[in-house]
C-alpha cells in the first residue's frame, strides 16, 4: 500500500476496500477465462447462439476487472491480476466440465453465477458502511451479471419454471442433470 488512499477515508478503511475488491478482481479475472473455456468447450444443437452469447459477456467482465483494478489503484494499493493472485484469493474450486454439450455447460455456468453473484453481494453489503463509491461500481456490475445468469437459466428453465440444474451443487451434477432433463 502506498502512503495515501481516496480523500475522506482512512488508510486502515482505504486497505481493508482495497483487499475487498482484490478479491473481486480475482473473481473477474476467473470468471472470464472460465467464460472463454466454455465457449471454446460447448457443442451440440445450440452450439452458435451459446458460443456467440459467451463472448459479449467475456468482454464485459473483463471490463469490469479493469475497472476494479483502478479503483484499487485508486485507492493507493496495486491491483493483483496474476494468475497466482487468482489462486491465493480463489475460494471456490476450479471449474469442471471440458468439451460437453449447451445445456451441461450451461447449468454448470449458472453454478459458477450462483457463487460469483452471492460472493459480489456480501461485498455490496460490507462495503455499504465502508465506500459508496466502490459499492456503487459493484452493484452496477451486479446487475449485468444477474442479467447474465438469466440469459443462461433461459437455456434451462422448463415452461412451468423449473431449472434443470434444480437442487444440483456441483458444475457436474448440474451438468449430468441438464442432460438427462432433454
């Protein structure tokens, strides 16, 4: 940490914000090599729309990564985007379906949706005492990511509502599950 931070916060608030969002960067940077996996690794029926659906949300999230990574640095730390800061910060395990089929990848990728949309949530809601500035910068990506897990469980979701990934807690139950439900 270098010796200042944003006006109007504390060097200890500046640390603790900046550990925070390094965490999301890490996540960010995750989430969009694992995005690009999935589009190299989908096939079958709906291969192209999926395929081409991956891609704007790559770009997007990759998007956000850079944003976060200037906040930190804004907020006098240096932002981690290395694939060990990845490992040091993961939390989650890494992500488990190779070449498979839309609906395997996508009831796994709403798993992946699951856990990176809790996790960014806690962060909104710690950071609501601590910076409205980087809260706001997280809830606007909040909402594009909830709209992005919407695109994947429209994929999924019966015409009573129902997912087929229903109950499921691994990337590959949830995949095996969306498979047999076709």
């Amino acid at each position: 940490m270098t010796e200042f931070t944003i006006p109007g916060l504390s060097d200890k608030d500046g640390r603790k914000i900046a550990d925070l969002l390094q965490k999301q960067l890490s996540t960010y940077n995750d989430l969009h090599l694992t995005l690009k996996h999935v589009h190299w690794n989908v096939v079958g029926p709906n291969f192209i729309g999926v395929h081409e659906m991956i891609d704007p949300q790559v770009e997007l999230v990759r998007g956000f990564a850079d944003d976060v990574a200037e906040r930190i640095a804004a907020l006098g730390a240096s932002p981690q985007g290395t694939p060990g800061a990845i490992l040091k910060d993961r939390v989650w395990d890494d992500y488990s379906v190779g070449r498979d089929t839309v609906q395997a990848h996508l009831a796994a990728l709403d798993l992946v949706y699951d856990g990176v949309i809790g996790d960014i949530r806690k962060a909104i809601a710690t950071l609501d005492e601590l910076d409205l500035v980087s809260q706001d910068l997280l809830i606007g990506q909040a909402g594009a990511l909830e709209k992005f897990q919407w695109f994947v469980r429209a994929h999924l979701e019966s015409a009573g509502g129902e997912l087929a990934n229903k109950g499921k807690t691994t990337e590959k139950g949830a995949a095996k599950a969306a498979k047999s439900a076709r």
